[in-house]
C-alpha cells in the first residue's frame, strides 16, 4: 500500500511539473508572437499600399476610362498603316510595349468605321461614375479616319500584348472587322472590349486597399488609440484598487518599532540632557494586548501626576506592598 502510494505521488509530481514546464514554454511563444505580430501588422499594411498604388496604374485607371468613353459597336476597314522607326517619326503610335517607355517604334493603323444600326452605347456600371454631358451621336453612316488602339491607353505588356501580332492582324489596308468606337470621343476606336474582365479589375484591385485600411485600424487599435479595442480603457480606474501598494497592519508594526529602536540606539549613544522619555508600547496582536495587562498596575499609577493621584489604596486594585512602593516613588520625584 506505502509503495503504491509512493507511485502515485510520483506520477502526480510528474504531472505537475510536466504542467508547469508546458505553460512556461506555450507562455515564452506566445510572448514571442506578440513581439513579432506589430511588426507584421505595419509590413502588410506597407505591402497592401503599394499593392493599391500599382494596381490603381494598372488596372482601375484603364479600367474605369474604358467605363467613362461609352464605347459602341461598329465595323472598321484599315485605310492606312505603317511601321516607323524614330521618336521623330513617332509623335504616337496605335500599340506600345510599356506604358512609361519612351517610343523608338511605333504602329501607326488609322481606320473608317460605321456604326452598327440600332446600337446604343454602352452606359457606365455606375451613374456617378462620370459627369460628362453626353455629346451628339456620330453619323453612323459616315466614315471618319480614327485611330486603332488594343485599349484605351494603347500601351500594355507581353505576353498579353505584341504589337507585333496586333500590327500584322489589323494592319492589312482594306481589311474589315469588328471594333468599339466612343460615344465621348469619336477618335479612339478598339479592336475588343469585354467590360465583364474590367468590372472584376476594378474589384479585385480593391483589396490591397481593404487590406491597408483593416490592417491599420488593427495596429491603432493594438496601440490604444481607440479605446474600444480595450473595454478596460472605457472604464474609469477605481481610486484605491489592487495596484497601490498597501502596508498590513503587521508589517506598519514592524516599522515604527525598527524606527524606535533605531532611535533609541541613537539615544544610548549620544546621551543628551534632561529627562529621557520611554517610547509608548505598540501592541501587535491580542497576545501582545493580554502580556499588556498583566504589568505590574504600579505602572498605570506612577504614570500619573502626584497632585492627581488619588492616595486611598482602596481605590487601586493592588496589594499593599504594591501601594508602598507606589508611594516611594511619587516621593522620589522631584
């Protein structure tokens, strides 16, 4: 039976410290993740930002000018194409690889087109995207040279763009095909447009910019900026709460005697003249308060002043030997 006993405290110790040894280590990691979480908090914020800047060049801004042009659709024959080498000869050019490159080679291709009867142009997805005063629709039986674009900023980036290819699909003269001319402004005409890829564009260039705003409420708020990401700053601190420190009644006992006996010891060693005065007895519990009245009662009479003392020994409660000695005292005093 002893021995099982001893088994079963063993494992209990075991247990324990295994315990204490799994929350010390899970409480050191999760220190750590608190320290590194801020740091990661303003990187992907940082990140999110500039992931906003770049997608805002690239696609919102193509994006919603394709919106605002009220494209409608029509047919287009090449009237006229060339390929120039030169930034003198290139004052613009129908396509380019890199949209904030410098043009040496330029695509000239400028077209007629007519519009398709019964088409309408193609409003905006949103009414207040634009406030531009629709214009007077263009004839759609005349043929107006215009300039052929891939897209609306004529530039773009392989693989998805080759001038190349786009120079040798619509740079044949006479050639006919479908295009998109803008209701806005007649001179611009596009070889395709599909505005279900620019709505999903536009969308998901929003998010690096959700990402920055809900990141950087978070570092605010793990900063204390807002207090209702802490519901204790909400709150007004209770005057005397747990965090001041107090003294126990035990402890403030301790203190004034080491004060008195330091003063004492002082006293002893540096006599001064006149009469020296015993410190007031401090009591510290009830035992201290029983020991007390057990003293002699001849100290509570010589405490008194001999004019007010009352000289009949019946009025004390002590022996006549007591009030004898009492009475020598009073008469030593000078």
């Amino acid at each position: 039976m002893g021995t099982q006993n001893v088994k079963t405290s063993k494992l209990q110790t075991a247990k324990r410290l295994f315990v204490g040894w799994f929350v010390g280590e899970w409480s050191k990691l999760f220190s750590w993740i608190l320290e590194i979480e801020m740091g990661l908090v303003w990187g992907i914020s940082g990140l999110s930002l500039i992931s906003f800047i770049f997608t805002s060049i690239w696609y919102i801004d193509p994006a919603l000018l394709t919106m605002v042009l009220q494209f409608q659709p029509a047919t287009c024959t090449t009237v006229y194409s060339a390929y120039l080498i030169g930034i003198s000869n290139c004052t613009w050019t129908s396509c380019r690889h890199g949209c904030t490159s410098e043009i040496y080679k330029c695509w000239h291709v400028v077209v007629n087109y007519t519009l398709i009867s019964g088409s309408r142009p193609i409003p905006p997805p949103w009414s207040s995207l634009s406030s531009l005063s629709i214009p007077s629709s263009p004839d759609s039986s005349a043929n107006l040279p215009t300039k052929l674009y891939p897209n609306v900023r004529g530039c773009g980036y392989p693989p998805s763009l080759q001038c190349e290819d786009f120079y040798s699909e619509f740079g044949s003269v006479d050639s006919s095909y479908p295009c998109w001319i803008s209701h806005i402004d007649s001179n611009i005409a596009l070889t395709e447009l599909d505005l279900k890829k620019l709505k999903e564009e536009v969308m998901y260039s929003l998010i690096p910019l959700g990402t920055f705003i809900l990141s950087t409420l978070y570092a605010l708020c793990r900063l204390g900026v807002f207090s209702i990401c802490n519901p204790l700053r909400c709150c007004p601190k209770v005057s005397g709460s747990t965090e001041q420190t107090r003294l126990t009644p035990k402890q403030l006992f301790r203190y004034k005697k080491a004060l008195l006996a330091k003063k004492s010891e002082e006293n002893e060693l540096e006599p001064k003249p006149g009469k020296f005065e015993n410190p007031e007895i401090i009591l510290e519990s009830n035992e201290d308060k029983i020991e007390e009245k057990k003293i002699s009662p001849i100290r509570e009479i010589t405490k008194l002043e001999p004019q007010r003392v009352n000289w009949d020994r019946n009025c004390f409660d002590i022996s006549e030997e007591d009030f004898a000695v009492a009475l020598e005292h009073f008469e030593n005093i000078p």
